[in-house]
C-alpha cells in the first residue's frame, strides 16, 4: 500500500472568493497582520501498489481531483502503508 | 513577510462522505487500485512578521480554520517571502 498525498491549488491571477471570505473574519477577529489567504484542497489517497502509480496519479488529477484550467496540483507517494 | 501552511484533516474515526464520493468516482473511472480517500483543506497564509505569530496560528486555527472537534491541523511557517 502506498499513501498518495496531493495538494491542489488555485492558479496565481484566479480569483479566490473562499479564501477572501476566511481573510476577511481573521481580520474581524483581530488578526489584522493576516495579508492574503489563499485555500486549497489537500486529499489523502490509500492506493495498492501499482507499478505506474505516477502516471495514474496524474491521470486522476487531470480527470476528476483538480480542474487543470484554473488549478495546480502536486503530488507525494509514500512508500510501505499498513492498514 | 511569512507565509504559513495549514493542512486540516479530518480526525481518525470520523467519516468522509466527500472521500467516500471522490472514491466511488475514481473507481467508477477504472481507478480500482484506489483503497481509501480522505479529503482536507490547504490553507496559504501571508501574514506580517509577528513575534507572536505561532501562538496567533494555533489561535487561528481553533477559532476559524478548523474544528477542533473533528479535525486536526499542521501548519508551516516559512520565513522571507516577498510580494
């Protein structure tokens, strides 16, 4: 088993309306130093072994986890998973 | 300026109807070898130089960013970034 964790964020000079929301009760809250929040998505992935793991990572982020137009997304595979 | 990383997750035990979802969909796409999903959220934070600021991230996060209850958060802290 194998622990894929991918981040997926929005493209720099894509509006981020979420992230403007949570900005704007930190500093109502007081937390004035807080500049700019950006928010993304961070999923966690138990995947079998799989000799191509790389390539279907991509494959799956492309397809259905991000929306290549106006997200980025990165990956990590960490080895040896126990359940 | 620093700009802080926050990763919340949901805590272990607690059901992830949207993993469950984004699971069923990648298998469904003939991603079989896909065992488990858990969804979080990935928060970029720039902030002011703050003397304080790792106190005012954990005050943050249990007010705002996530629920204690149910989640969990890590956060970064990288120094020197510049707009």
């Amino acid at each position: 088993m194998k622990l894929v964790k991918v981040h997926v964020t929005l493209k720099e000079g894509v509006l981020d309306p979420q992230g403007k929301a949570v900005q704007g009760s930190l500093n109502t809250l007081g937390y004035d130093f807080v500049q700019e929040v950006r928010v993304g998505k961070y999923l966690e992935l138990t995947v079998e072994d799989d000799a191509n793991i790389e390539q279907q990572i991509k494959e799956m982020c492309n397809k259905l986890l991000a929306n290549p137009v106006i997200e980025n997304y990165t990956y990590t595979v960490e080895e040896g998973v126990t359940q």
